[in-house]
C-alpha cells in the first residue's frame, strides 16, 4: 500500500505519506528554536508552495551559479548519469521542487526505455501539485517505460514510508535511486546530520528488501564573492523567498507574531565550515508573541536568527560525508569550471 491517494489537479497520482503522528509540529519547533542561545527558525517553513515559487524566482538570476551549473553538467553527462539507474527500479526524488531538471532526466530514462517507477517527494502538496501539473507540459505525458508518482511529506516521513514497502518492487525490483539535487543535501547545519540521514534512507531500503544508491548534486565553490553575490541580500527576490518564510510561520502560529516590516535578511559565508548561513534579522528592537498570552521573546536590531545554510562543499567533504555513512564515490561529474558536482554513492558494503 503506497499510502493515502489525494485527489489532485495534476495528471499524476499523488500520496500522503505524512505521518499523523510523528509528524512535524512547525508550532513547538518555532517555540524551541527561538529559546536557543543563537536562536533558529525551522528551515521547512520556506517551503511551502508560494516559497517554491520565490525560489525559483530567486535561482533563475544569473548569479546564482548552481542552477546553471547543473543545467551544464546534465547537458554533457546526461547519458552517463542516466545510466546508473537500472532498468526495472525506483527513482525517489527528495525535496523535487520545479522538477525542471528532472524532466530531463525521466526523458533519458524514457529514451533509454528503461522501466523506471519515479516517485516526486516535496512538503507543500498544492506545490507538488503544481510542479508535477508543469511536467505534462512537455513530452512526459506521453511516457511508456516511466511512471511519475507524487509523495507529499517530509524526508523523514519518506524514510518512513520506504521502510513499510515490501511492495515497492515487482520480483525484479532491487535498487532505489535518491535523487537529491539543488544542493539541498547541505542544507543541513552540519555534514555529519546529512550523512545520518543517508545511513537512514539506507536502513529503511533493506527494511524493504532494497538496496540503495544515491545520485546527489552539491555546490562545492569555493570563491567567497561569488558565493555572496549568488545570496545578496539585497536582491529583492531573495528578501521575498525569506520573509515568507516568516509569513509561513505567522499562519502556523495563527498570529502576527512577526511584523515583516520589522524584518530583513542578511548571509554570512564561513570558509572554515564551508557554509554559507542565512539569517532573520530585526530592524528595531521587537518583541515576538508567539501564542498571544504576553509572554515575548525580545530580539534586538541586528540579533540574527538562522533560517536555513548552503554548504560549499569540496569533494573531499562530500567523501567524507559518504563514508561516514558508508557509502562510496563511484563516480563524479563536474561543471566545466569545476565548482559544482554530480556524485553517484554507492553502498560500499
Ligand atoms: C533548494 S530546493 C531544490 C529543489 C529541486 N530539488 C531542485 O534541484 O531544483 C529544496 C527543495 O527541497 C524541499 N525540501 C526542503 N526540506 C525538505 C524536507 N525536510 N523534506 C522534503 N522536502 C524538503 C523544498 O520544498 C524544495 O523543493
């Protein structure tokens, strides 16, 4: 049973794999992340379906290197990264997004006919909604060797679902491919919670019976002023994607605890940890009631509030990471001026 069928406006079939319980509570996460010593927001708050978006919005300058990046790398490697991915497998994307590039991909797996069951993961259902009703608009619907399923949860429920799907394959099922591109894989804090997370996908996949292999594409510039002008802050798309993000969490919290005219952006790029944060920062001294009871958290002009980080991080890092959770590099595409990069894991035991 692949989960709970929503009845959507796309051409595909999407399912609800959120957990009822377990799920995520963005409420006591706002509350938990705010009480820290260097407070945070959830980064999940970003995303949902106007975030999407914003986002796109905000890659689609020109400074913002890493979609072009990618775009470059599946131009000259396409055949090749499709190649990895058997005929007869699964194909989960995590955190799909636009889909933009992914429609790339299925068409080279369709030219390839292999048969291939994709499954589209992302958090925000009209977002998932809309991005797979895009992909009708090109040659997909026409697919004979793919098919294209929709998963409306987070990571952590796909790490769920996967686990419960004995199913999942036919007898000649095997091998589950993560796809997991836009350098969202170092949008965890650190490399070592993102090198949990695929011990974890990789865990739930044996529980299945399946053996997992991961398709990942990470950022690993390392020229700090490109790296800033790819975030400035002063681009109004990037305040927008960012200040909806404070929107989102005045809808989960059912009040206007943040008053967005009180509200900016500011990134910060450290080369010691290869990270690029983003933070919330206020504009005036300001006062957040998060449940409307008079009970506010103060936060200063300037006192920064992490929303969500973008690793830069170099091959030996990303190897690092795999390792740790077991995995090895079988093979690396690069850009053609070597900042960004397609790895392909596979379990090394
Ligand atoms: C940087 S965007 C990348 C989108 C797309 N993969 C691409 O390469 O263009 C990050 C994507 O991950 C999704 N996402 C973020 N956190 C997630 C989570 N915890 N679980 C599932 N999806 C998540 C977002 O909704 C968004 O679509």
């Amino acid at each position: 049973m692949p989960g709970l069928e929503i009845y959507n406006s796309s051409a595909f079939p999407i399912y609800e794999i959120r957990r009822e319980n377990g799920g995520v509570d963005l409420r006591a996460q706002i509350a938990s992340g705010l009480s820290l010593k260097s407070p945070s927001l959830p980064e999940l708050l970003l995303w949902d379906e106007k975030g999407l978006r914003l986002f796109d919005t905000f890659a689609r300058r020109d400074a913002y290197y890493l979609l072009d990046k990618e775009f470059e790398i599946l131009e000259d490697n396409l055949p090749e990264l499709t190649a990895t991915i058997p005929s007869g497998s699964v194909l989960v994307e995590l955190g799909c997004g636009s889909l933009q590039k992914t429609a790339r991909i299925l068409e080279s797996l369709e030219k390839q006919r292999k048969s291939v069951r994709y499954y589209a993961l992302d958090v925000s259902l009209p977002g998932l909604t809309n991005c797979l009703a895009g992909l009708t608009t090109n040659r997909l619907r026409d697919f004979r060797f793919i098919s294209v399923t929709g998963l409306c949860g987070t990571y952590r429920d796909c790490i769920a679902w996967l686990s419960e799907q004995p199913d999942l394959g036919d007898a000649t099922v095997s091998t589950v491919t993560l796809l997991w591109m836009g350098n969202s894989i170092s949008n965890f804090s650190h490399y070592k919670e993102a090198s949990t997370m695929l011990s974890e996908f990789k865990q739930a996949c044996e529980m299945s019976g399946l053996r997992c292999q991961y398709l990942v594409a990470a950022d690993g510039c390392e020229d700090q002023q490109r790296i800033m002008d790819a975030y400035d802050t002063s681009s109004p798309h990037l305040q927008a994607f960012m200040l909806n993000g404070l929107c989102q969490a005045n809808t989960v919290l059912g009040r206007e605890a943040f008053n967005l005219e009180d509200w900016s952006c500011e990134a910060e790029f450290s080369p010691r940890q290869q990270c690029l944060d983003v933070y919330y920062v206020p504009l005036r001294d300001v006062q957040v009631d998060l449940h409307g009871e008079g009970e506010s958290s103060h936060f200063r002009c300037g006192q920064r509030i992490k929303a969500i980080s973008s690793g830069k991080w170099t091959k030996t890092l990303v190897a690092k990471m795999a390792s740790l959770a077991d995995f090895q590099l079988n093979r690396i595409w690069g850009d053609r001026s070597g900042v960004y990069y397609f790895y392909h894991l596979t379990s090394a035991v």
